[in-house]
C-alpha cells in the first residue's frame, strides 16, 4: 500500500499533466525513490489512482530500465558497456569490480550494499570507460581505482 506522502506526491504530479497516464513515469519514480524499487503492490496502487490497468503500468515499468522491479542495494552501480566503454577498457573494469563486489550483473552484494546492473549508454563516450553509482558519473576509469570510489559509499 502507498504512503500518503506517496499519494500525496503522485496527485501533485497529476496536476501537471493533461491525463492521468501521463504521469505514469513520474509515479513510479516517486515509488522508486520512497522504496528503493516498485514491487507488484505498487504496481496495482499506481494503476488505481491514474485508472490505468496494472498491466499497463507494469509495461511502462518494465520498459524503463531505471526502475527496479525488484529489490536493489542501497546503491546502485550502473556500468557502461557501450562499445566506446568495450573499446576502452570495459572489460577490465568489469573484472576488477565483480572481484571487489563479489557479485555478477543483476546481484546485490551480500550485505545490501551494491547492485550491479549493465547500461547501455551512460551518455560519456568521451571519457569511457564510465559507470554511475546512484546519481554520481565516474568516467575515464582505470584499473586500480574502483576501490577508492566504492569506499565513498556505505
């Protein structure tokens, strides 16, 4: 079931909108930020208030990647695999960090720390390889250096 702040939230969202479905994207965020993923109960929630059907909601949820449909770490760690990333050394910062998290794509660390997932284009091919964790974009990355930048995150 939804918080009031949650409702509360997507109601404010709806005011900026000309239907209620278009603010589906912004109602799953919400969820997402509050509970650090959207589960099927939310799902079922969003769908009422914006008179959508579930599967409808479930379709837009399912076709952004950025929203989890199960639960994730306390951080999330999206790492590039375009093929600027590939060309510049993908690999071996996908090495050295499942060596370090102990995890492969798609886990969470076993203390709810870290989830790593692939992205296809974290918009930095400049400076690839690069990989996101929460909000904040690491790009020219090396070998060696991961362990520093998960430090930062507890």
């Amino acid at each position: 079931m939804l918080s009031e702040t949650e409702k509360q939230q997507i109601e404010h969202e709806l005011g900026h909108v000309p239907v209620k479905k278009a603010a589906c994207i912004e109602a799953l965020k919400i969820v997402q930020e509050h509970r650090r993923w959207v589960s099927d109960e939310s799902i079922a929630d969003i769908a009422g208030i914006l008179e959508m059907s579930t599967a409808e909601v479930d379709s837009v949820a399912t076709f952004y990647n950025l929203i989890f449909r199960k639960p994730v770490g306390r951080h999330v760690i999206l790492l590039c695999d375009s093929i600027s990333c590939w060309v510049m050394g993908y690999n071996g910062v996908l090495k050295e960090l499942t060596g370090l998290l102990e995890i492969s794509y798609g886990e969470t660390t076993a203390d709810g720390r870290f989830t790593l997932l692939p992205n296809a284009c974290l918009g930095t091919c400049d400076h690839a390889p690069a990989l996101m964790i929460d909000n904040d974009l690491y790009r020219d990355l090396e070998a060696g250096t991961l362990s520093s930048i998960l430090e930062k995150y507890t």
